[in-house]
C-alpha cells in the first residue's frame, strides 16, 4: 500500500465529519455555506506550516483549521480503538495520525516562538489592524500581552529601575522587528505576471510552479492572496 493511499484511505473516513462540522446550523442556509473535506483541512493546514515556519514574520492564524482537525483527529482514535491492535490499518492509521499532531503542535510552536521574540512588534501591529485584519487568534493576544507584561516586569526588577529616566523612556530602541527582506525560497501556485523582485524595480513573470528566491517583503502579499507559498 503507497503512501497516497494510506493518506486517501484516512482522509475518505473523516471527509463527512469534516463537512458536517463546517455545516451552518440552519438548515435552509446549507447551499450557501462552503463544503469542505478532511483532506483540504490538511493540505491548508500543511501548506500555514510550512509558510509560518519560512517567513519572518508571524502570519495570520488558521485557528478554525486547527479546531476542524482536532476534531477529526479524536474521532479517528474513537474509530481506532473498535480495531484489532494486530490490524495493519490500525499500525498504518496511527502512524499518519502522529504525522498530522506534529505538523499542528509545530505549528503552534513556531507561532508562540515568534510571539515570544518580537512580542510588542507583534501588538504594536495588530492594535493598527482592523479587527477582520487580525493575525493573532485571541488565545494568541492574551498569551502575548501576559508575556509583555511579565518581561517589562523582569526587566524593571533586574535593571530599568537602576537606569536614568532618559534611558527608560527609549521603548522603541528595545523592540525587537523581523527582518522581512530576508530571502525565502517561493512557489507560485498560479501566474502572477510584474513581480518586483530587485531594488532597482526589477519585474519577472512567475508561472504556475516555477521556483524562486527572493527578499520576502516584496511577496508577502502573493502569501495573503494564496498566489504563491513558501517551501
């Protein structure tokens, strides 16, 4: 049995649940809301990974994904513990069910050690945001703002309460910013014709599937818009 269709064999068992927990409540609106299966959530989920884990800076969480397969993940143990231990599909299913618990755990891990790194960059953005605009899932902003409070709090009891008043003041030199034209290696997942790729206003044309490299602040946005990911 390949990968593929252990994978396909995985996904198919948990495609209805995944539907039906996405479903609207009411059920006359069913036709409008978006059908989506337990395969999509993992590729959307496999593909914010690897983009959290490549860009500098923290993007917009994928909080109702990670819900969805949390979810798909516990009903698959329940379906799991009616099998014999000694089936091979069990053996195989809790393999690919350790595979998917890493990529959210890592996930989350990358997000929190960003937030841990440039902690007020990151409030200070996402308190210019609006609220549609926001990239912290609200866990996220408690979790930051605690973080924030307990550093100053350190800080001022080891060494900001022994400095002069002028040096105190000076926050803004102390805030730590990603460097957001560091290179990243990018595939397009559509044509996006005109990309400035150079500080002399250099344009290429990325086609479909093409490779590049190139300072992530001129791309950030190709992210946002799933124009293109990172790899």
């Amino acid at each position: 049995m390949s990968d593929d269709e252990i994978t396909a064999d995985l996904q198919a068992e948990n495609d209805v649940d995944a539907e039906a927990a996405l479903a609207n409540d009411d059920e006359e609106d069913d036709d409008d809301v978006e059908q989506i299966t337990a395969q999509k959530v993992l590729e959307i989920l496999e593909t914010a990974w690897t983009n959290e884990m490549c860009a500098p800076e923290i993007l917009p969480n994928q909080t109702d994904m990670l819900e969805l397969m949390v979810s798909q993940v516990s009903h698959m143990e329940e379906q799991m513990r009616d099998l014999d231990k000694n089936d091979f599909r069990a053996v195989v299913h809790s393999m690919e069910l350790e595979r998917v618990r890493y990529i959210m755990a890592s996930y989350l891990r990358c997000r929190l050690q960003k937030i841990e790194t440039f902690t007020q960059h990151i409030l200070n953005q996402e308190e210019a945001r609006e609220p549609d605009d926001k990239r912290l899932s609200p866990e996220e902003t408690k979790f930051a703002k605690e973080f924030a409070g307990h550093v100053d709090e350190y800080f001022h009891k080891v060494a900001t309460q022994y400095m002069p008043n002028q040096q105190r003041g000076e926050l803004d030199q102390r805030i730590v910013v990603p460097n957001l034209m560091s290179h990243v290696f990018l595939k397009a997942n559509v044509a996006v014709p005109a990309v400035i790729v150079g500080v002399d206003d250099e344009e290429v044309d990325m086609a479909p599937g093409s490779q590049h490299i190139i300072p992530y602040q001129l791309v950030a946005d190709l992210l946002q818009n799933n124009q293109a990911q990172l790899i």
